[in-house]
C-alpha cells in the first residue's frame, strides 16, 4: 500500500510540474530599438523591485548571451521550441531507481 500512495504521488508530483506558467510578464528592452535585447519580467512585482531588477540586468546586459555570434566556440542548434518536448521519467523507473540508491546506502 506504501508504494502505490509514494507511486500516485509522484504521478500527481509529475502532473503538476508540467504545467505551464499563469502569470502575466511583460516585454523590456534591455538594448535600444536597433539592437534589441528583450527580456520578459512578471507584472505582479513590486514597482521598485520591478526597477531594481531592469537596472541590474541593464546593468550587466553584456554578459548574457543574446545570439549565437554571442556564444564563442559553440555550433549554434538550431531547436524548434513548439516541438521540443521536456523529458520525463517513468513514475515506476523513478520509484525503483530512487529504491535502489538507497538501498545500496
């Protein structure tokens, strides 16, 4: 009985990580409006953490990498996001792996 409510919990654990984000964000422009860098930032912070936030990130835009030509040494994937699928485990496989490592303990 023990397995089966830790299998149905990690099942509803599993249905709840999932699920996509509700808050509404809105568009910043870190950049100018010839070289955009756009961030999205949640609508429900505090107006002056809100401004706190942009200005830090304005502050330290340049370290973020913003295109491809941005990553030195890297091949540039290009990867459809709408297709692109998050990898999940098996309820079962993680129950007897998560067993396993501690029984070896």
């Amino acid at each position: 009985m023990k397995k089966y409510n830790e299998i149905r919990w990690m099942l509803e654990q599993e249905r709840r990580a999932i699920q996509p984000h509700q808050e509404e964000v809105e568009i910043i422009n870190l950049g100018t409006e010839e070289d955009k860098k756009e961030i999205k930032i949640g609508v429900l912070l505090d107006a002056t953490v809100k401004e706190r936030i942009i200005a830090l990130l304005k502050e330290y835009a340049d370290i973020f990498a913003w295109t491809y030509k941005d990553m030195p040494g890297q091949k540039g994937i290009k990867v459809d996001p709408d297709k692109v699928k998050p990898f999940r485990i098996c309820p079962l496989r993680k129950l007897k792996s998560k067993s396993e490592v501690f029984s070896k303990g």
